[in-house]
C-alpha cells in the first residue's frame, strides 16, 4: 500500500494556499469568543478571506509567535453545526498547540485531531525525470 499520508507534497500545496491567500487577522489573544464567553482565544485568530470554508468567513487560521510557517493543522468535527472544519496552525509553539487544543476541545459538540507537519517523501512522488 502506497504511503499517502503526511507527504512534503501536500505541505507544499498548503503553503501555497497560505502564501496565495488574503489572512485577515480578527481576533488577538485573549479576546473573548462573541458567543461563547468562556472561551479565551490563546494565539491570534483571523481567516484567509479569499478561500472557501463552510462556514463562509475562509479557512480558519491560529496565528503563534514562531517563525511563520505552517506547523499544523486541525479538524475539528462539529455535531451542532455538522461540519468538518480544517484550521490552519501558523508558527505555533509546543505549547501554543496545546493550548489551541485545549481551546477547541472544550465543548462536547466539537473535538478535534491534530495534523503535525511531515517533510516525508512517499515513493510514488520520487522520480528520475
């Protein structure tokens, strides 16, 4: 079975959608969510606003104080709205993540899986030409 998981490629791609794309910072951290008043949001938060997501606003995007690179990404599985959502993690440290995990994961109506970076290179994407 060919390794399509976590490949260079697919970084790559995601890269370019980042770099191609409008980030529209709307939230800083520590701004309380508008509607649910508990959640504190641990990075900056905006959207790449010239990019397609379910819920209309663009990909989501949590903003960290590293380098700004791609470090991640999270799916979060919604049961309220019923929605699979991908969310982009720029520069975030260890800790960062952790926290926007923990911010994430503090309902019972969403959870989420993380996607760390990979600069692998499956074999079916090398070749001699």
């Amino acid at each position: 079975m060919e390794n399509y998981e976590n490949n260079a490629y697919f970084w790559q791609k995601v890269d370019t959608l980042l770099l191609s794309s409008n980030l529209e910072i709307t939230k800083e951290k520590g701004d309380v969510h508008p509607r649910f008043k508990n959640l504190i949001y641990p990075t900056r938060y905006g959207h790449l606003t010239d990019s397609g997501s379910q819920d209309g606003d663009g990909v989501s995007v949590y903003i960290g104080s590293d380098k700004q690179t791609v470090t991640a990404l999270v799916v979060a599985a919604d049961i309220l709205q019923k929605t699979l959502d991908v969310k982009i993690l720029l520069g975030c440290t260890e800790e960062e993540t952790d926290q926007i995990l923990h911010f994430l994961n503090q309902t019972d109506f969403q959870k989420t899986v993380l996607i760390r970076r990979g600069d692998e290179i499956p074999a079916w994407g090398i070749s001699d030409n």
